[in-house]
C-alpha cells in the first residue's frame, strides 16, 4: 500500500520486478541483479529475462517481457547501451511506466551514446515513462528486502537513514553500510536523463521512513531554485547532509567521464546557497559517513558542553583542541562527579576533563569494570551535553587469566563491559568513541556496539567534528524556529492593528 503520493514510490514498493539482462553467470556482473532479490527474499514477484535461459536463480525465466503473463511494475534494464532503446520500447507496450537503467555508455560514451541518451530520453518523456539512470544501481527498501545491487547483500539492516548517490561508489562498500549503519532507502541516480536530485529530495522529505537523508551530488540536473526552496523548508525537519563532489576544473571533467554532464556549478555560491539552510555540508566522503551515522544513531545534544574521555594524556590533548576548533567547550563538571570518580582516581588527583582514564585503569585492573560503571557518573551531570570516549584496546587481553578460570569467563566479562558501554547512554545524551587498536576484536566490539546504535569513529576528532555537527544543527533549527515565532508574532500584531 503506498503511504506517500509521489511517483518514487513506485520505485521503492513495486509488486513485481523484470530484471532483463539476468543471468546464471556468477563471474558475470548481472548476475547479482537477480540473486541478491532471491536471496534477501524480496516481497514481490521476481521476472528474469534471458532469451536463452529456462530458469534463473531457480526462477522461471522469459526470452522477452511480453512474454511475462502478469503486469509489471518495475523494469531494471541490465543489457548493452545499443539494445537498451528497444527494451524501453517493449516496456512501453508492456505498459511499464517505471525504469531503472543499469546499462553505461550514454551521455559518459561519446558521441553514439549521447545519441541514445537523448533519443531514450526524448521517448521516456513522450510515453509518460519515468526512469531512473542510465549508469546506475538500486533502488533499495530494506522494508521490502528490494536491492539492485552489482555486490552479494549478506543482510538487510534497517534504519532511518536514506541515501542517494550521483555514483555507484557506495555499492563496493554496501555490505559495510548495513553492517554500520541503519538504512531506509538507497537509489543511485546515475546519469540523471530523468529523475534528478530534486525528485529524491522531495521524496525523501516526504517519506515517513526517512528520518536523515544524506545526498552525494556531482553536479545540478535539476532546477537550483526548487532545490533550495526544499533544502530550505526539509531541512530543519530531517537532517540533511551534502556531498557536493566536482568542486574544482579537474574534478568537474572527471565527472564527466562517467556522467557525461560537466558540474558547472560555481562551487563557492553552492556552498553559499547551503550555508542558508539547515543542511551540513560533508567536506569529504569519510566525513559524509560520518554525519549520517551520527544523525541516524544520536540526539541532538540540548548546549555544547563535550566531556572528553581518553586513554592517555595525549590523546586528551589533541581532542581538547579539536573540542576548542570545532565550537564545542569543555565541561565543568559538578562536586557529585568528582566524588562519584574519585573512588577510580589513581593515589593523586587527575582533571575530570578530559579525564585520563588509562591512568585509573593502570590502578584497578582487578576490577576493571568498575572503572566503566563509575565513568556512568559524566553523562547524568546537568553541566555535560555530550561525551566522547576513547575505546580501551584488546579488552580481553587485559583480563587476568589463571588456571582455575572458567572458560566462559572472559566472554562474560566482556558482554559486562559492552552492557557497560551502552549504560553511557542511559542520561540520553549523545555519546560516541572512538578507536585505539585498530585489530580485528576491536572489530567485532564495534559491530555488537553499533547494532545497539552506540556510534564508534576512527579518530577523536571525527568523533568530536560529528558531535559538533549535532550542535551546530540544533543550534539553527532553534535560530529558525525562534526567527519563524518573532515574524507570526509580528504578523498577528500588525492584523490586530488594521483591525
């Protein structure tokens, strides 16, 4: 049943979905279009299409779509770029309205694919058609286990981030994604000859799934004005985070190696144009990442107040400056968290800010989870808005092992320790970690910690830059909603006066 009237909807929540161009091939790239749909058992009628296979995936296969019996809902087109006009074709008189071209070498393929761009355009548009591509990947519902993807999808995580990309560089990483992150939808818009970065907005605004959209541009195919107009009035409702690639000469042309469309945006009054609303701007893809995990995972923190947890004093030092750089302050803690703290100080007195927990650790290895449980102390400070801590490496190794130990032992303690780590969030302030080891425990630490939406960056400063984020958007929501309250209110004075 459709919940938003929108034409993408169409794409997210189809019935049924023709892959022409499937394959039994696995060394071949179509090959996944069709299994990952099988695999994930997708909540709709699967069509593959191959006029020389009896059965694909162990389904039924048809030599052409109007072979099917049934209607369809949803083409992808997954064969070479000069056979991709008469597929359209055939879905025209199938009376398929919703296309997804997977197929390259349009507009990015000389002058004979800017041909066929146009000429499939021109023909899309005339029949009423929508397409999404062509050179692209998706969509993606993980409310309906749909996934066009050229990579075998392990497991569906879902969430309330949505996603869309100008590129397939997210679809390598796509298992990583789910394994991190909680997703509500992904489309790649490819070479945008129909639906365009406006569209997806729109939608995404829309969609009640959504609730933090994250948005990779290279350059503009739809109208600048409505994006704005949308960005302006969106954002302060879902957060929104742009990637704006293509920034400079160089990358604009490397763009349009494989888009065909040049970013001829001027990238300073882009950014101007951003800055106006409430939505963040990702200075790099990691950063990007970054801000939707922390969006998705976290509240908006109620000041900037940052207590800063650490495992040496240098990495204290380094995060106190990256708290200063990035507009957050550091917390003075109350006379109730030094008492509560002091119980795991070493025999002298450290700073409560950032606290140096490594030192308190070197004294109470004998109960080190006494440690943890203590530290819950910071976040119910009324002085602290945020925390941000540094992961202790190879927990268990730090356990004391002796003969008489029981085996389950160290993974007990360490199910203690994680249940220690998701209790920080208890105050219901933001709270993230960040990285030391970097080896494969720390691994699985870090995604039994994300499955319970504790965020973990790779660096302080990530971590900290993702908090300040957090800061910096509720700070202009509160600026726009105040501002929007003073001109009603003035408004409302002046009608009582013409009255």
């Amino acid at each position: 049943m459709s919940k938003v009237d929108h034409f993408l909807e169409r794409f997210f929540y189809p019935s049924s979905v023709a892959i022409v161009g499937a394959t039994n091939n696995p060394f071949k790239m179509n090959f996944r279009l069709n299994q990952n749909l099988v695999d994930l058992n997708f909540q709709g009628k699967i069509y593959p299409v191959n006029p020389r296979e009896e059965k694909i995936s162990g389904i039924k296969a048809y030599a052409t779509l109007q072979d099917i019996p049934e209607g369809i809902d949803l083409v992808v087109i997954a064969v070479p770029a000069p056979k991709a006009l008469d597929i359209v074709k055939d879905c025209d008189k199938k009376g398929v309205k919703q296309l997804v071209i997977v197929t390259g070498g349009f507009s990015e393929g000389g002058e004979q694919g800017q041909k066929l761009h146009k000429e499939i355009g021109t023909f899309v548009k005339e029949k009423d058609m929508r397409s999404i591509g062509p050179n692209t990947l998706g969509p993606i519902n993980t409310s309906n286990n749909l996934a066009i993807s050229f990579n075998p999808i392990k497991e569906m995580r879902r969430g309330g981030i949505s996603f869309a990309f100008q590129s397939g560089f997210y679809d390598p990483k796509i298992n990583w994604l789910f394994s991190h992150l909680g997703i509500n939808k992904i489309v790649d818009l490819g070479n945008k000859m129909d639906v365009n970065e406006v569209d997806v907005l729109e939608y995404f605004f829309q969609d009640p799934g959504t609730k933090v959209i994250a948005m990779h541009i290279e350059s503009l195919h739809g109208n600048g004005r409505d994006f704005f107009n949308l960005l302006k009035k969106g954002s302060v409702k879902k957060p929104t985070i742009i990637l704006k690639s293509g920034r400079t000469p160089a990358g604009s042309l490397a763009a349009a190696s494989h888009t065909g469309a040049i970013a001829r945006e001027n990238d300073v009054i882009f950014d101007s144009m951003i800055r106006q609303t409430a939505a963040i701007r990702a200075a790099n893809i990691e950063e990007f990442f970054d801000l939707a995990k922390a969006f998705e995972f976290l509240k908006l923190p109620k000041g900037n107040r940052l207590s800063i947890i650490t495992l040496s004093g240098g990495e204290g030092v380094m995060a106190t400056d990256t708290c200063n750089l990035n507009g957050l302050a550091m917390a003075q803690m109350g006379d109730h968290t030094y008492q509560s703290l002091k119980s795991i100080f070493p025999p002298w007195e450290i700073p409560l800010n950032p606290i140096d927990g490594g030192v308190c650790l070197e004294f109470t290895l004998s109960d080190i989870l006494r440690v943890f449980n203590a530290l819950i102390a910071i976040p119910e400070d009324e002085n602290v808005d945020c925390i941000v801590m540094q992961m202790p490496p190879d927990f268990l190794n730090l356990l004391h092992k002796n003969e008489n130990s029981s085996a389950k032992a160290p993974y007990s303690l360490n199910e203690q320790f994680t249940q220690a780590l998701l209790n920080m969030q208890r105050a219901g302030k933001p709270f993230a970690l960040w990285r030391t080891s970097m080896d494969r425990n720390e691994d699985e630490l870090i995604e039994r910690l994300e499955s319970n939406y504790l965020p973990v960056f790779p660096s302080s400063e990530r971590a900290i830059k993702a908090l300040s984020a957090l800061y910096r958007y509720k700070s202009f929501c509160m600026r726009e909603t105040a501002e929007g309250f003073s001109e009603a209110k003035r408004d409302r004075n002046f009608m009582k006066k013409e009255e």
